[in-house]
C-alpha cells in the first residue's frame, strides 16, 4: 500500500517550452505532497509543499511562477516547470504525506521524473 | 534549505563489513528518517525513529538517535552488493507544516 506513481520517468524538452510531471497517489489520499529537485550526486531539495484545495508554499529561493504546484484533489499532484531552460534539467521527485499527524511514519516517494532541457 | 550534514560523504567497505553513517542536524525534530537511493532511482524508506526513542532495529538496520547532540547513526551490519547506494538522513522537523528535510546523504560502495 502507499504508493505514490510519479510520470513521465523521463523527459527532454527544447529550452523555452513548459512540462508538466504528474504525481498520482494510488492507493490513499494525500492531503499533502512534496517536490524535490536533486542535482547529480547531490541531496534532495525540497521546493514546495503542496496541500489539497490551497495554494502550494514555496522554499525560500524558488521561483513560484517557474514552478507551478497544483493540488487539485486528493489523488494527485502536477509540478509545471515553465519555460524550461538548460539549468532547470535536474532530477524531480514527489513525496505524499499519509496524513497531517506528524507522529505517524507515512512518507513515500515517486520513482522520480529525469528532466533534461536542450 | 538542508537540515542535515552526514559523514563520511563517502564510504567504501568490504562485502561482509558493517557500515556506519552520521547524521547531525540543527534544528528541533518530531522523528527522523533514513532512506536509500539507487542510481538515478527514487527513495526507499528504510526506518524511522521518533524522538523520544533512542534506539531502533529493522533486519540488518540498527538506528540511533540522541536529541541532546543532535545527532543519529545508520549502521548496516554484514553488509552486501547490494547495499550499495546512496543513504539519507530525513528530518521531520518540528514546525507549524510537516515536512522532511534531507541530509547531505552518504555514498556507500560495498566491494565483492
């Protein structure tokens, strides 16, 4: 159970276009998620944090307007990266909270989405 | 932001060895997480320790947390191939939004 599908796994673009990556709970309802970016050989990044029927809030020095967050329902996460140049190619993943009590072990993770902008 | 520094930034053991990592953080925590990563892969959950717990088993895991220093270990014992990857601290921090801050993450290379 817990598990948070995360597409496409990779993806190329031409600088200037936008993309979207789709992260999908399907097996709970997620009333939280998260992104990450994570450069090669680096650590994870958080970015955003999004919760169902709200605005996302952003990590200091990320670009909201960039980065689209929607959190639209309870199953499903997109993360739009707008206007993709060469420095946005990183590795992007999702991460669904079970629920808001923080006590409860319940992070899982999205197999993560490899963009690389040409 | 980074929550975590993990040391070594590297480690290169023998197959059969235990493996030892560091995590240290800075800031007020409700429990922390340790999670491996493959090459280009996305994260497995490994363990989570709650902060008012000291000490934590799973298998070949065995998890250590001490608040007062801030600080937690991750030690593989009898370690194999197939232990090889990256580990990451992850802190739950303690603030009004839940979320988990990575650590800076420790590669582990387990020779044959």
């Amino acid at each position: 159970g817990a598990v948070v599908s995360q597409h496409p796994s990779r993806v190329i673009c031409k600088s200037g276009t936008s993309v979207k990556i789709e992260c999908r709970s399907l097996d709970f309802q997620a009333t939280t998620m998260f992104w990450y970016r994570q450069f090669p050989k680096q650590s994870l990044m958080l970015m955003a944090t999004s919760n169902e029927g709200s605005k996302a809030t952003y990590e200091q020095g990320v670009e909201k307007d960039k980065f689209l967050i929607n959190h639209a329902s309870l199953t499903l996460s997109t993360l739009t990266v707008t206007s993709a140049h060469p420095e946005d190619s990183s590795f992007y993943i999702c991460s669904a909270a079970l629920d808001k009590d923080r006590a409860y072990a319940g992070y899982t993770f999205g197999s993560g989405t490899r963009l690389t902008v040409v | 932001s980074q929550q975590g520094e993990e040391d070594p930034q590297a480690l290169s053991i023998q197959e059969g060895e235990n493996a030892t990592m560091n995590c240290s953080y800075k800031t007020s925590i409700n429990n922390l997480q340790w999670y491996r990563q493959n090459s280009g892969r996305g994260l497995v959950h490994l363990i989570l320790i709650r902060s008012n717990e000291r000490e934590k088993h799973s298998g070949r895991l065995r998890v250590t947390l001490d608040t007062s220093k801030k600080s937690s270990s991750l030690l593989i014992t009898a370690s194999r191939a197939a232990d090889t990857a990256s580990y990451f601290c992850a802190t739950d921090i303690y603030s009004s939004a839940s979320k988990i801050i990575f650590g800076s993450g420790t590669r582990l290379s387990i020779r044959p």
